[in-house]
C-alpha cells in the first residue's frame, strides 16, 4: 500500500501511455481495417489476394515478433522509430489484420439481395457501400471491435519489451526498484495488482462489448418469415 | 546491407535447437490445456456447484488480462509464495493456464450443442455423468469445438514467444539474442518468420485434415 502511495504519479503515467498507446493503436488499426477490409469484398481478385496475404502474414506471425521487427528493422532503413512509434506500428499491424477479418465478415452478413436491389435501383458502388450495405455491416461489426480494443489493450504490454513506459513496464520497474533500494522483492503483490488493473480496464470494455452486441440486436427490425438469417461472425482469438 | 546466407547457415543449429524448445513447451502446453478445458468444460457442463462458478471466473480473469503480465506474475510473483519453478515449467504453467482458460469455452461451446433432451435421455437409461460425458456427449461436441480447439492450439505455439521475455531460451530469444550480438538483423527475422510460418500452416494444415477425417461419418 505504502508502495503504491510513493509511487502513485508513476503508475499514472503509466496508465496513461498504456490508454495513448492503445488508442492511437486502435485509430490507425481501424483504419486500415475499413479501408482494406471493404476494399477486399470488391469484385477484384488479386485484390483479395494481396489483402489475404497480408491477413495471414501478420496473423501467423507470432505479435512478439512483429514488434521487434519494427523496433529493430525500421532504423535499417534509416527510419529512426521512439519505442512508442515502433510498437504502435507493430499493433496497428496486427491489430488490422485482426480487424480486416471482422469488417469483411461484417459485410458478407448482409444479405445479398440488399446490393442486388440497390445495384437494380441505380445506386453506384460507393453509394452502395456507404448508405445500403455499410450501415447494416456496422452492426455485425462493432461488438467484435470492441472485442479486438480489449486485445489491443492487452497487448500494448508488449511495449515493456521494446522499452514503452507504459503500465506493465510501471509495474517491471517498481518491482526491480524496491529490491535494489530497500532489499525486500514486492513481485507477488506488484503483478497481481497489475493483472488486476488489467482485467478491470478489460472486463469492462468486454462488458460494454456484450452490451453492444444485446442492443444491436434488439434494434434490428424483425427478420420476415423465409428471410435469411446469418450467424455473426465469432471474433478471433490473437 | 546484403543477405548474407552463410551467416544464417551458421547459426541454424542454435536456431534449432530454439525451435526445439519451442515445439517442446508447446506440445505440452497444448495437451495439458485440452486437458483443463475437457475437465473445466465437464464441470461447467454438469453444474458441479462452487465449482462452475470458479471457473467462470477463472475464464473471464484470463480472457481479460495480458499473457505477459500473467507470465510475471507465474515468473516472478509466485516465488513470494515459495512456488519456484523452472523457466521450462514456468512456461508450461502459463501457457497451460492461458490456453486452458479459451479450450474451457471452446469444448464447452461443443458440448452445448448436445441436446438437453440427449441427456436426459442418457440419465433415464442409467449412465453415470462420466459414462454420459465419454460415451454422448464428449464424441458429438468434439465435432463441433474442434475447430475453435486447434485455433487456440495455434495460437498458444505463436504466444511461446512470450517466453523469450522471461529468459526461456526459445526460438524467438535466440533469435535476438544473435542479433544484439551480431546486428544480423534481416537474417534472423526472416528465418524466424519463415519458421513461425511454416510451423503455423503446418499446423492449419493438419487441422483442416482432422476435421476433414472426423466428419467423414457426416458428409454425403
């Protein structure tokens, strides 16, 4: 407890770069996830290709080693990256791999004879996407999202690693700092702490997922009779 | 900055032997976690009172906190309660325990999908829970969890690079390792990645051959 007193602004901050980290992570992830997720259900063929490539690769990957990737290959190329800047990169990485899935499994829940009846009435590609299929895809895809936010949270942990002062990182060095300086080892409790943090911040936003998911349905209009239902996408695991 | 092959060829018997390690702390982890999730789903399933409701909460601890800070916390937070474990077992643990936690669902998923009526069935012709669980339930649920099963499986072998942060001497330690010291950087990212990779769809590739075998009863 007293540890916890001293060290407070510390943890804080920490707490912080953990938020910032996993943030910026989750802009640029959906990003990339939108634009290459929608891009990989139009009707070109080695366009699917090249974001299914990019899909696997990263997946298959182990994250680990993508982040060091960054970290130790982006100065070879004379991009001098700050650990920050290297594990969002990484993340964002894999994070929108993660992410291409859900937003195109988002859109091949919709029904096909929504773009059918749209293309019949005129509609052009982008109209179509952005007023008949986008609006009903979104459903299908937020609560995964908020599943893939709370992976991302986790894994910025990841940032300890590559050197990121962010909550593990916190919890790292107080641990290291109190057994050279006062000569008594605090792990167990220091790291059971930040697990629970951890599953505090986490459980909440899987919550606030469940919660997502149990509205949407409700709110979706009733499925006439012989209408085809389609199962929602189960969110993958890292 | 050229690659350099023979460099690579040097070191791949360390690489090796990292790959060695890897495979070994996964193999058993993911035995040991089909293990937990089989029992964990069993007791889930069956209702054991207490002890259903620890395991829900065990899954949701695990879902919701970073593999790392769980490696810590096994690593170097259970000495202060006088469990001291190997790197090697250390690993194990951790990854049993996080893997455990995602088969529990993924099995129990399967086993949901056994009827109600199956059971009560099996119960009124005298069958004990184990006897129900060998002989109903646990043949037709494994259809249907297998595929979450192996994704957890494979998964788990991409998250043994974890353990390189504690020190276990696997493949992705080695790997920088022999960087830091040789600034071979291209070199040895592209081995391990062609590795990871090759053992990952390896692994995709046997599990889309097992469902395949398992469903053969099924396909028409």
């Amino acid at each position: 407890m007293d540890l916890l007193i001293r060290n407070l602004p510390f943890i804080l901050q920490g707490l912080a770069m953990t938020l910032g980290l996993a943030l910026a992570t989750l802009f640029f992830a959906t990003i990339i996830s939108f634009v290459l997720g929608t891009l990989a259900t139009l009707h070109f063929g080695w366009l699917r290709v090249l974001v299914k490539i990019y899909v696997e690769l990263f997946r298959d990957i182990p994250l680990i080693v993508n982040i060091f990737f960054v970290f130790f290959v982006a100065p070879l190329f004379g991009l001098e990256l700050s650990p920050f800047a290297a594990v969002t990169v990484g993340l964002s990485v894999w994070g929108s791999a993660n992410g291409i899935e859900i937003v195109r499994g988002g859109f091949n829940a919709v029904p096909k004879h929504q773009w059918q009846s749209a293309a019949a009435l005129g509609l052009k590609t982008w109209e179509i996407y952005l007023f008949i299929t986008g609006p009903q895809a979104l459903r299908a895809i937020l609560p995964p999202f908020v599943g893939l936010l709370t992976l991302l949270v986790q894994a910025t942990s990841l940032g300890a690693l590559v050197g990121v002062n962010e909550f593990f990182k916190v919890g790292q060095i107080i641990v290291e700092r109190t057994t050279m300086m006062e000569g008594w080892n605090p792990a167990f409790t220091v790291y059971a702490a930040v697990l629970l943090t951890y599953f505090v911040i986490c459980s909440t936003l899987t919550w606030f997922g469940r919660w997502l998911e149990r509205r949407l349905k409700r709110d979706r209009p009733q499925a006439r009779p012989g209408a085809v239902t389609v199962a929602q996408p189960a969110a993958q695991l890292p | 900055m050229e690659f350099d092959v023979a460099y690579l060829t040097a070191q791949w018997p360390a690489l090796m032997r990292g790959l060695w390690l890897t495979v070994q702390v996964s193999a058993l982890s993911i035995v040991l976690s089909i293990v937990v999730g089989v029992l964990g789903a069993a007791a889930r399933v069956l209702q054991v009172p207490v002890l259903d409701k620890l395991i829900v909460g065990y899954v949701e601890f695990i879902r919701n906190t970073p593999l790392l800070a769980q490696l810590f916390f096994i690593f170097y937070g259970l000495p202060g309660l006088g469990l001291r474990l190997s790197l090697f077992w250390s690993g194990v643990l951790c990854l049993t325990v996080w893997a455990g936690a995602y088969q529990i669902e993924n099995v129990r998923g399967g086993l949901e999908t056994v009827g109600k009526g199956l059971r009560e069935a099996a119960f009124s012709l005298g069958l004990s829970p184990w006897r129900y669980f060998r002989l109903v339930a646990a043949p037709m649920a494994i259809r249907v969890g297998l595929p979450s099963m192996l994704n957890t499986s494979i998964s788990l072998l991409k998250n043994s690079s974890y353990l390189q942060a504690i020190g276990l001497a696997e493949l992705t330690y080695v790997a920088i390792d022999r960087i830091s010291m040789d600034f071979r950087t291209i070199e040895m990212f592209a081995a391990i990645c062609v590795i990871y990779l090759v053992l990952v769809l390896f692994l995709s590739f046997l599990a889309s051959r097992l469902e395949y075998r398992l469903n053969t009863p099924f396909r028409t």
